[in-house]
C-alpha cells in the first residue's frame, strides 16, 4: 500500500502542481445539508442523511489524494440548541456512520479521532466512536479527524485546565508554557495544524472551528453545498490552494 506522502506526489503530477504546494491537512466546514433538502423541497434531516454519504466519498478521496490529515466539522457545541428532533436523527445517524465507516477506513487504512469533548453525546454514540477509534488506532494512512461535540473556545479551555492542573502539580514550569505547549494540550496535539480550510455553501464564517490551529490556514469558500461536494470540488480548493502564497506573517 502507497504511503500517504507516494500518492500525494502522483496527485501533484497529475494536477501539474509542484508537490511542495500541495495540503497535508486540509480541514473541512461542512456547511450546506439544510438549504440542499430546502431545494429539494425534502425534510432537514434528508439532507444530513445525504451529508453523511458525502463525508465518505470525500474521506476516500482524501486517502485517494494523498491528504495525510482531514478533519470535518460534524456537531458544533452550539448545534445542541436546534430542535430536538433534529439533534436526535444527528445523534442516529452517527451512531450508523461510525459503526458502518469501519470496514471502509480498514481496508484503506484510515486512522480515525475524536474532537471535541464526548461526556456529552448520547451513549450510543460515545460507544461507536470508542470502538471505532480502537479498532483504526493502529493504521498508518491518513488521519480522519471527527470534530464531534466540538467548540474552538472549548478545546482551548480544556487545554487551559490540563495545562493549570500540570502546573499546580509541578509537571509544568511557568517558563514552559509556549505555544508548542498549548499546541500539545489541544484536541488535535500530534496533528499538524491545517494547511487548506475549505467551507462549503458560500458561507464567510469561522464559526468557532480550530480557532488555535487555523491562525495561518488557506481559507477557500466554495458556493457548493456539502451533500453537492466532489472529488472535483476538492481538487478545485486544491489548486487554488497550490497558486497561493503562504506568507507566516513574512514578506517574500
């Protein structure tokens, strides 16, 4: 099996951009199920179902491409506050995705995570995802990184308290704390931060995603709703992400 590195190379060839431009992350807002089923003069949660099938097609075409890491923004904090029936079809509906995914991210040899905090997702779910995580934890290709439950405030409280418990402990000196330190506290510590974000459905908003991680991401918008999203899609952010020059705050 071609490491993640190998295809994204062949990819880089095959799209005519130099492999040195090319994302090793790329994080996605999924945005868009709602106004997809609204078109379509369907129920919300046809479009959420319709979602799910997207994020695995676009999860094989990140394995296909060569991505080392892609995290998609499922279920916000603030997604808690729809209707109950809404968040209750959710909460099926990852139960399903994540007990169905398995076979797909073992036979291409998917690491999955979870990011976010998970006391309070529904016990179903909780259970899927643990044995999910378990059974991918020892699989070496691209990293599929599930912020579920997950708030960009949130993670960078938790990290704040683990890193102020450590320092009451002793574990941590004042001196020590820097932003590798905060970097190693978050959700996402041992990935690296994202190359390329892309949001969906024309939306101009942040909203409250890897806030910590992002401060040097590629931000690409796309007017394509999520359950509309391809590899072409993908490809296209892509490229427009390889023409752009990433500055770190320098002048070149």
């Amino acid at each position: 099996m071609k490491s993640c590195e190998e295809k994204l190379k062949e990819t880089a060839k095959r799209l005519g951009l130099p492999a040195e431009r090319m994302p090793r992350h790329v994080a996605i807002i999924m945005d868009g199920n709602g106004r997809w089923a609204q078109k379509k003069g369907l129920p919300r949660v046809a479009g959420h179902r319709q979602g799910g099938k997207t994020v695995e097609k676009i999860a094989l075409c990140g394995v296909a491409l060569g991505i080392e890491s892609m995290t998609l923004y499922s279920f916000s904090i603030e997604n808690w506050k729809r209707p109950k029936e809404e968040i209750d079809f959710l909460m099926h509906l990852y139960t399903q995705y994540l007990a169905g995914i398995r076979s797909m991210l073992m036979k291409n040899n998917v690491k999955l995570i979870h990011l976010g905090r998970s006391a309070q997702l529904p016990a179903e779910v909780k259970m899927e995802l643990a044995r999910t995580m378990k059974i991918t934890a020892a699989n070496t290709g691209m990293t599929l990184a599930l912020a579920l439950n997950y708030g960009g405030r949130t993670e960078i409280i938790d990290a704040t308290r683990k890193i102020a418990q450590e320092y009451k402990k002793g574990q941590l000196r004042l001196k020590d704390i820097d932003e590798q330190c905060i970097s190693g506290h978050l959700y996402t510590a041992g990935l690296p931060e994202p190359d390329l974000l892309i949001r969906t459905a024309n939306e101009m908003r942040i909203s409250n995603f890897l806030l910590w991680q992002i401060s040097y991401s590629e931000f690409y918008v796309t007017k394509t709703l999520w359950p509309d999203f391809k590899k072409a899609d993908l490809e296209k952010a892509i490229r427009a992400y390889a023409q752009r020059s990433r500055r770190f705050g320098t002048v070149k």
